[in-house]
C-alpha cells in the first residue's frame, strides 16, 4: 500500500508546476483508515508548501494516519513555517518520506525533527521515480 499512495503524491506534485518554482513540485497524501483524507503540493512562493497543504484540508486527529511525501519536510522557516514541525505538532502516526532534500539547511533535519517527536518515519519508498521527476528541482551543489 506504501508504494500506492506515495505513487498518488507523486502523480499530485505535477501540479505543483509551474507555480511553485523555484521550490521543488512535491506532493503530499494523508491517508486514515487505508483511504486518502487528504491531498496537497507546493503552491507559489510564499504560500503552502505540500504538506502545509494537506494538513489545511483536514482537521481531524492524525494519531492513527499516514502521511506521504515525495521529498523531506522542511526542517527549517524560510517565507512559510516548518514542514516537519507542523506534522510533528499534528502528530500523525507514521511519515513516509520518498526522497532526502538535498538543501544544506535540511538534509535529514525533517526527520531528525519528526523522529524526535516520536513519530515513525520510513524513507526511500518510490525513490528512483522521485529522483528522477525532482532531480531537476532539487538543491545542486
């Protein structure tokens, strides 16, 4: 089921472009009870990130939910708020991450974030698809 849904936020983060740019085109899916709760991808600059998204389409309690992501929340706060903090606030019962962000003020941080919050976390669910569809978005050294 893990590769169904992350599957459905990668399909989803294709709407993220071309508003979304220069930040990556990910997409986020909240999943309760093995049914999608909620959607969300990055919109303008400045405005929601995926999971920010998501989050603002679902009021409900997210103790027994999974969230997917294709990349790492956000660990830090740029023009928008904390990705990883916000989940961690929300507490869901599980985050499964696609891919690392490979931004120097992130790399692992999200996680670090989430897992320290005492949430599960699993990576590297669809990751040679994501790789491929955000190679071109992400952060280059």
């Amino acid at each position: 089921m893990d590769k169904k849904f992350m599957a459905r936020a990668l399909l989803i983060s294709q709407k993220a472009l071309p508003d979304c740019q220069p930040n990556p085109p990910v997409g986020c899916v909240i999943v309760c009870d093995g049914e999608i709760v909620a959607e969300g991808y990055t919109r303008k600059p400045g405005e929601y990130h995926a999971e920010a998204d998501a989050l603002s389409r679902f009021a409900g309690d997210l103790s027994e939910c999974d969230v997917y992501v294709t990349l790492e929340p956000c660990s830090f706060t740029g023009r928008t708020p904390s990705c990883a903090k916000a989940l961690a606030s929300r507490r869901p019962r599980r985050v499964i991450v696609s891919i690392l962000d490979s931004d120097p003020r992130n790399q692992g941080a999200g996680i670090q974030i989430l897992q320290c919050a005492g949430i599960a976390v699993e990576t590297g669910i669809l990751a040679d698809d994501v790789n491929i569809w955000l190679s071109s978005y992400l952060y280059q050294c």
